[in-house]
C-alpha cells in the first residue's frame, strides 16, 4: 500500500449497534427461529466501520474495537460466527445473536439494562421500530385510575392499573391477571434469578418489573381480582388494598400517576396506616383512661372516620366496655350523636351496662329494652343516646329495630353471631347504622367462619360471601395449613381488628400460672371408661362406614360426651354398669386441691360444662363444710350468689362455663379450677378472665383437671391446634387447621395408656 492509500488515523471511534428481529435457520433441517440480531459498527469521525470487516479506509484501534466486543459479550452477545449450525437470510448483515431459547424475559432484560448501560459508555444503539423485545422507557409513567362502580353504588369502586404511551393509556390489568393463571407460585416467581419479568404492553412492547416486585404486585391484585375478571368492583371496605397497591407499584425509577375517585386511594392509606391522632379529651367522662384504652378509643375513631367497622378484640378485662362507652361519649361531645347508639348485649349483662354508663358517662341519657315491658320504652329511643338490647330480643323485635336509624351499633360479646345461619346474625345485619363495632375477646372461638360472621356484619362484601371464603381461606388454612392464604387474610382483617393482650399492655398484672393435674382412673371407673370406649368406638366406625364421615357428627359427639362424663364421675353417665361405680378419682383430686388452697387462703371460682356435675361438687362440699355459691343457667337471681362471693361470705363460686364465661368481674379470686376440659380453648380463656384482669392484685393459679390418657388428655393437644390458628389471625404467627379430622377422632377414642 503506498503512503497516499494508507489508513488515515482518528483519536477515537464510537462503537454503533443496531437490534433487529430476523429470521434464522437452525441445525441441519435448517428450523426457522425469530430472534434477536445484533449489527456491530464502529464509526471513526464519521467513517462507518463493519466490525467484521478487515478492510477499511481509516487506522482502526484494534485494542479498543476488542474491549467494545468483549463488553458486549459481557452482556450476553453471542458472536454469530461461534454458531456452527445457523444460517442468517441472504443480504442479512448481523455480528452477533442474543439468544436462541426465545426467553422473552433475558431478551427484554437486554433491551431494559444492557442497552442504558451501553449508552452510558458512549455507545449509538439503534433499535429497529418492528424490533419483537422493546421495552418500555422508564421515564413511562405507570397510572392508577380509581373510580366508581359502573352500576352507580356509592359502596364500591372500580380500579384500571397501565402505562401511558403516546398519549393513550393501555391496561395492564389483563396481562397481570393472566400471569397469576400462567405462573409457577408467587413465590417460585420471586425468586426467579432475573434481572426482570416481562409484562406485555402490546405485539412488540414489554413493562419490564423485576421478580420481587411482581411478586408483590400480583399479591395484591390476587386478593383483589379473586375471580380474574378486570371489570369486578370492590367494596369500599377493600380500599386498604389500594394501599397495597400503591405499595407494590413504588418504585424510584418510574413515576405512578393516580387519578379519579383519589379520595378512595386516600382512605386506603388511612385505613392501612392506621390511627394518627390521639383520642380527644372528653369532659363528660368520669374515668381516667390507661394508654392502650386511648389508644383503642382513637383507633374507633379512626374507623369511625374512615367510615369503616371494627373488631375490639382485646382480652377478657382490659376495658372493652370503657372504650366503648369513651368512643360514644366522642361522638356526643364531636356533635356526631344526632341518633342513638344501640348496644346489643347478653341478657345477663344489661344491668352491666345500664351500670358502666352511669358511672362513666352519666351524661349520656340511657335507655334499657329489656324485660316484659320494654315495648313501653321504645317512644324513648328517639330522645335517648344510647339503647340498650339483648340478642335474643334484638330477633324478636327485629322490626322496630331495623326500622330505625341508628348512628352507632354495638355488639358485645360478639361471637354471640358467630353462626351465619343463625338468628341473631340474621337480625344484627338488618340493624341500619351508619357506623359498626364489635366487642369480643375470641373473635375465632372454633373456626375462621366466626370471623367471616363478624366482617359480614362490620363490613359487608369485605371477605366475599360465605362460600368464597370458605373456598379461598378456610379450606386452604384449616385443611391444608397454607402459609401464605394466613397471611393474605391477616393483612385483609388487620386494619378492622385491634388486639391487645394483658402481657403487651398490662405488665403491672401479676403472674398467672397454668397447672394441668391428672390423675389416673383406676378400678370400676377404668374398667367402665374401656367399656364404654369400645362400644363407642364401634358404633362411631359403623355410623362412619354408614353415612360417612360428615353425617355421622351427632354419634361422634355422644361417644366423645360420654367419655367425657366417665371421666369427671361415673354418675353423669345413664347407664346400668355406671350404677355399680362408686368412686370418682377427679372429684377425690378436685377435693384434695380445694382444701389445700382454703388452707392458703386463697378463694376459688370452679367451672364445669355440666350443671349435673356442679352439683354433684355441691354436695361433696357441704360434706366438707366448705361454703359455696353456684351459678348456672337455671340460677334465678345472679347478681345475689355474685355479691356473697365478692362480699366475702363464701370463698368458693361453682360457675358453669355457658353461665359465667363472660360479664363477671371476679378479681377477688385468685384460683381458677376447669374441672373438665371443653374444646374451646377460647371459652376456658374467657372463663379464666373472669379473675385475671384489670385490677387483679394477686397472682393467679389456673389448674386444668384432667384423666390421664383419657379423651381429656387428648382434648387438650386439640385445644392447642385450635389456639394456634387463632393466635396466626390475631398476632403474627403461624396456624394449622382446626378442623376435627377421622385421624383426630381415632386418637380421641384410643384406649387409655
């Protein structure tokens, strides 16, 4: 070459690549594969070098031509010519192919990270404009529109979730639901190693969202869009998902534009985040209120606010009704009071509420509906600010109370509606109020359709019907223990449900110790125990074999009660063989214990779930001359055998649980005795509560009796299955099932040990 042809030199080059979509034929049956080309050039001042070119008219910086390669490999290139079996068309010009498997998620994490990265260098990317994998730019702002339900209810809304593109906007809401249906599990999903999932946007145009983050995106919109149907409204009370939403949707890199109903998307986030501001100072209550109970007096107000109902489920004597009876107060003070507050209770605790307002808000004029000639009273209601009824008369006159208007409804003890098909909740939904609170310390007593009762009331629409959540939470918990369906119904509940135990808000509360006591059947009392045992457990198998499983619920619970009433005494069971037995080895312990702790001066509440049985203790008291109290259902006066107890003239109170489970306030006791275990460990709770809450100075003994190896033995480790899915709601923890399963009752009817 003479030195009039020889290259001209340039102090620099910029490398130039072009993205193009081809065809190319693979292997030797020449298989056409659409795929990613690369065309690599580098232009040096304005002269335009193939970079598989060895000729060229300018002095090429072959050390800089080789680190631009080596970059571009870097990022996943694969040089066209290391491919042996693959055929470009004719006249294609490319260098460099990305991949062959046809991911489009790597292809478009190419576009989405390797092309920004390469203009950052200095590099001239040029992607043609039918190019199959363009992603789109991050300076695309994503937008939410909230709106209202297309069929005009105020109590619902509607939500479209997309990106803006040359002025239009594209839902991504059908390409999202698609990928719940398409997907491995959410969380296989995320913890892809991805850079990025593609979303698609159109034929050639893909969102890109890293895994982690789609992850929690598609969370959330598989609450919300449960049936997959983008057009479904949501009730108002669903509106802390939105929250969620916009949780899962921020990200740094790319804005998020929300228009519409805004204020919806603002009531999620207060829903979500919770109560900001303190309860308000009332002058007309005569109580000195604890941290938490502001607390909880805020958080009704928060709800109240939010136009929203709630769950008060603090434990048994932490001062429910004292919130309570403060949040009303608020809304009398607020001027918000402008019609009655109903409180529905149980008829034994009407008294207790006409009491508790009196004393803490005896500004609030009150009228009871209770007793023969509540009927009389009702022209009262509409000068009244708070009424007060019980359940069972709150279905008998259900007509006059539905016709009303009511500002608040209060349901106290509300597991008392727990049964969806029952009576009272049947009467509690036709209550028109504008705003909703229950009160209960066990808001799932045996199974999550107590809480689904609860929300149906509060929040209507909120958890679905009956049978959707049944479909989507119950069975996938309780029968399958399915960790993440816990949690997405934690999150769903947790803005209506307040929760506090006595060890997170009461630590000046003394100890309480539990002390299971089990002793042995022995003699005729064992050898009726096994008698009893196996003809059961044959009758059991043969209704089972029968009627199946489902249907053979009442032959189950009469072999599991008899069991149960051998073990607490031989005379609660109406059989020839019981006559013959005459010891009882619980009750000789339950008598051992009592004397031992009147030696120590310690007074004692003792319940059972049978009356019959409270009565045979009765008499094995007055043989001791121990002094004593019952109450019962059949009790006529239950205020009287309460004041002799708490006055101090007896030291002994027999309680049956259904009686004396709630509404009594006992803390001068300070030994609590289950003579026999129930299945509710939510009940026994309760019961127990009944000494160990505020105002308790004393520390507190509860003993569980129990036969050992019994049913009772057995009863025990169901209780705590059950206390675990609770606790999974409530708090933050883990759940099992609850549900009574054949290998549950097999080992409820096994022999004794």
């Amino acid at each position: 070459m003479s030195a009039q042809q020889a290259p001209q030199a340039v102090g620099s080059f910029v490398p130039c690549l072009r993205l193009s979509t081809e065809t190319l034929f693979v292997g030797e049956s020449g298989d056409e594969v659409v795929a990613a080309g690369l065309r690599l050039d580098f232009d040096y001042a304005g002269t335009i070098v193939r970079a598989g070119s060895r000729r060229s008219t300018v002095r090429r910086d072959g050390l800089a031509e080789g680190e631009a390669r080596r970059a571009l490999e870097g990022l996943g290139a694969i040089e066209l010519t290391c491919l042996d079996d693959v055929a470009t068309t004719p006249g294609a010009q490319l260098d460099y192919v990305l991949r062959l498997d046809g991911d489009i998620h790597a292809l478009c994490a190419f576009s989405a990270y390797a092309v920004p990265q390469l203009r950052a260098l200095g590099w001239r990317v040029t992607i043609d404009e039918d190019y199959r994998w363009q992603v789109v730019d991050t300076q695309v702002p994503m937008y939410v529109h909230v709106g209202p339900d297309g069929q005009q209810r105020p109590d619902w809304f509607g939500l479209e979730l997309g990106v803006e593109l040359d002025g239009h906007r594209v839902s991504l809401l059908p390409a999202l639901l698609n990928l719940l249906d398409t997907a491995p599990s959410l969380e296989a999903l995320g913890r892809l190693p991805r850079k990025c999932l593609a979303v698609p946007v159109d034929d050639k145009r893909w969102l890109p969202v890293p895994p982690q983050r789609l992850k929690r995106l598609l969370e959330v919109l598989r609450e919300m869009y449960k049936d997959r149907d983008v057009k479904a409204p949501l009730p108002l009370s669903r509106a802390a998902s939105v929250a969620q939403l916009g949780a899962a949707l921020h990200d740094e890199s790319r804005p998020v534009r929300w228009d519409g109903a805004t204020h919806i998307r603002d009531l999620g986030y207060e829903l979500a985040l919770g109560p900001r501001a303190k309860a308000p100072t009332l002058t007309g209550l005569q109580a000195s209120l604890r941290p938490y109970q502001q607390a909880g007096v805020s958080w009704l107000q928060h709800l109240r606010a939010c136009d929203a109902g709630g769950v008060l489920a603090d434990d048994m004597g932490l001062g429910k009704t004292l919130q309570t009876i403060a949040h009303i107060q608020s809304e009398k003070e607020g001027g918000r009071l402008d019609k009655p507050a109903l409180i529905v209770t149980l008829t034994s605790l009407v008294g207790n509420w006409s009491r508790e307002l009196a004393k803490f808000a005896p500004g609030l004029k009150v009228v009871a509906l209770h007793g023969a000639h509540r009927h009389a009273k009702f022209a009262e209601i509409d000068t009244c600010d708070v009424a007060i009824t019980t359940y069972p008369l709150l279905h008998r006159d259900r007509e006059a109370f539905a016709q009303r208007q009511w500002h608040l409804a209060v349901l106290d003890e509300a597991h008392a509606i727990k049964n969806h098909n029952g009576q009272a909740h049947d009467a509690a939904r036709a209550i028109q109020a504008r705003h909703r609170v229950c009160l209960t310390g066990t808001p799932i007593e045996n199974h999550l359709g107590e809480l689904w009762s609860l929300m149906d009331f509060l929040n209507p629409g909120m958890l679905g019907t009956a049978d959707e959540f049944r479909a989507g939470f119950r069975v996938p918990i309780e029968q399958h223990g399915e960790a993440a369906r816990l949690g997405a119904l934690r999150e769903r509940v947790r803005p209506y449900l307040l929760r506090r135990t006595k060890d997170a808000v009461a630590p000046e509360l003394p100890p309480k110790t539990e002390i299971v006591r089990a002793v042995d059947l022995t003699g005729k009392q064992r050898d009726l125990y096994e008698s009893i045992r196996v003809a059961a457990h044959a009758e059991v198998r043969q209704q089972i074999k029968d009627r199946g499983f489902a249907g053979s619920t009442i032959a189950i619970l009469d072999a599991l009660l008899k069991l149960r009433q051998v073990c607490c005494d031989p005379r609660l069971v109406t059989s020839d063989a019981a006559r013959d037995v005459g010891e009882s080895a619980k009750l000789e312990l339950f008598l051992d214990l009592v004397t031992t702790q009147l030696g120590q001066g310690r007074r004692i509440l003792v319940f059972s779930q049978f009356a019959r049985m409270l009565g045979l203790i009765s008499e094995a008291l007055l043989g001791k001359g121990v002094g004593h109290v019952t109450l019962s259902g059949s009790t006529p006066d239950r205020q009287k055998p309460i004041d002799a107890f708490e006055g101090g003239r007896v030291d002994v109170f027999l309680i049956s649980l259904k009686a004396g489970g709630a509404g009594l306030n006992l803390v001068s006791a300070d030994t609590v005795i289950h003579y026999d275990p129930w299945w509710n460990p939510a009940a026994q709770a309760q019961a127990t509560d009944r000494a160990y809450r505020i105002g308790q100075k004393k520390p507190v003994f509860v003993y569980n009796l129990i036969a050992a190896g019994s049913v009772e033995d057995r009863m025990l480790a169901l209780q705590a299955h059950k206390r675990r899915i609770a606790d999974a709601i409530l708090a933050e923890d883990g759940a099992s099932g609850s549900r009574l399963t054949e290998r549950d009752l097999e080992d409820l009817l096994a022999p004794l040990a």
